[in-house]
C-alpha cells in the first residue's frame, strides 16, 4: 500500500525542487540532507567496479552532498522533466548538469549524457515524507569530455583542477563493487519487491 497520497508527493516533490533552487544560490548543497531518512542510502556508479554510496543522513550531507561537490562551485543540475510513481511511491527525475563555466560562443559548458536521480519516498519517526533511497545514473563518458574541454580550454577553476587530480578511490564513499555497504540497486528492488517481470 503506498505510503502517500499523489498530492502529498506532489507537495514534498515542489518543498524539494525549491530547495535545490536555494542550496545552488547559497553553494551549500548539505542542506538538503534533511530531506533524508536518517538511514537512507544514497550511491551511483562511476566504472563498474568503483561506486560512490553513503549510508545514513551525516555520510549523504558530509560525503554525496559535500565532498562529491568538491570543485564543483557553480554547477548546476536542472531538472527537466520529472515521473511520478504513486502506487510504489518512488520519483525519477531527470536532470541536466551544467557548469556555469562558458564557452568561446557565450554557451554554458554541459554533459550532454542524459542524467538523473531515482528515488524511494518513505516517512521519518514523525510521520514526514523523506527519501528512503537515491540512486543517481549520468553519462560517465560525456562527464569526462566535458571536464577535459574546460580544462583544455583554461577555463578550469583551481578547485575543480584539484578535483581531477584526486584518486577517486581515495575518497570517502568510494567502494570496489565487492565492498559495497549497500546495495546497487536499490534494496527493497534488489529484494524483488517491486518485480515486474520474472526472469526466464
């Protein structure tokens, strides 16, 4: 049975497009950490043997919403279209990464690989709506392109330099494939709840 009605997920969707408008004008993503069970997970995959995922609130706010955004000042990730499931209560939505960083033609530098966010909407010990889970996928291809032609251009700020010169295993969040702390998909679709097609 869903845990909302189609007008509350409607409501809680617009409270969180609002907020990413207010974290992008503010720089602070962490803030949306609070849209977050306090034991949600969130991960994405960058190869198939090197994914991000933090689990619970402080790692989402400290590590997807903080240091992932390292060197990332001034992009911006535009949703543009969004699907509404409110009979498994889960949101994609569909966004575009831009960089704020233009080109020699006055255009913002953008992946141009079609990204976005899916997630699982639960309610918090005070009966809220919150998202249980997050799995984002994005263009790993066209995210290098695009980093690599605004530092050939000279157009890369000093941060986002350092963010390319990191080990990305180094950093927190990062996992081989085998010492994921969560599942890829996510886990009540990993435990086939919401299986919509058997296999042969």
């Amino acid at each position: 049975m869903a845990v909302a009605t189609r007008a509350e997920l409607d409501e809680f969707w617009a409270r969180w497009l609002e907020a990413n408008r207010v974290a992008e004008r503010d720089g602070n993503w962490g803030q949306l950490a609070e849209f977050y069970a306090a034991d949600a997970t969130y991960g994405w995959m960058y190869t198939p043997d090197e994914h991000f995922m933090a689990v619970g609130r402080d790692e989402i706010r400290d590590y997807a919403l903080g240091t992932e955004m390292a060197g990332l000042d001034g992009w911006h990730y535009d949703y543009v279209a969004t699907v509404t499931d409110d009979v498994n209560d889960m949101v994609i939505g569909f966004w575009k990464q831009k960089s704020g960083v233009l080109d020699e033609h006055g255009e913002e530098y953008q992946i141009t690989g079609i990204g976005g966010s899916w997630f699982g909407i639960g309610r918090d010990d005070d009966g809220q709506l919150c998202f249980a889970w997050q799995r984002d996928w994005f263009d790993l291809g066209s995210t290098a392109h695009t980093f690599m032609a605004i530092l050939q251009a000279g157009k890369a700020p000093r941060a986002l330099r350092d963010r390319m010169s990191q080990n990305s295993m180094d950093q927190p969040g990062h996992y081989r494939l085998a010492d994921l702390p969560s599942t890829v998909w996510p886990p009540p679709v990993e435990a086939g709840e919401f299986v919509t097609q058997e296999a042969p």
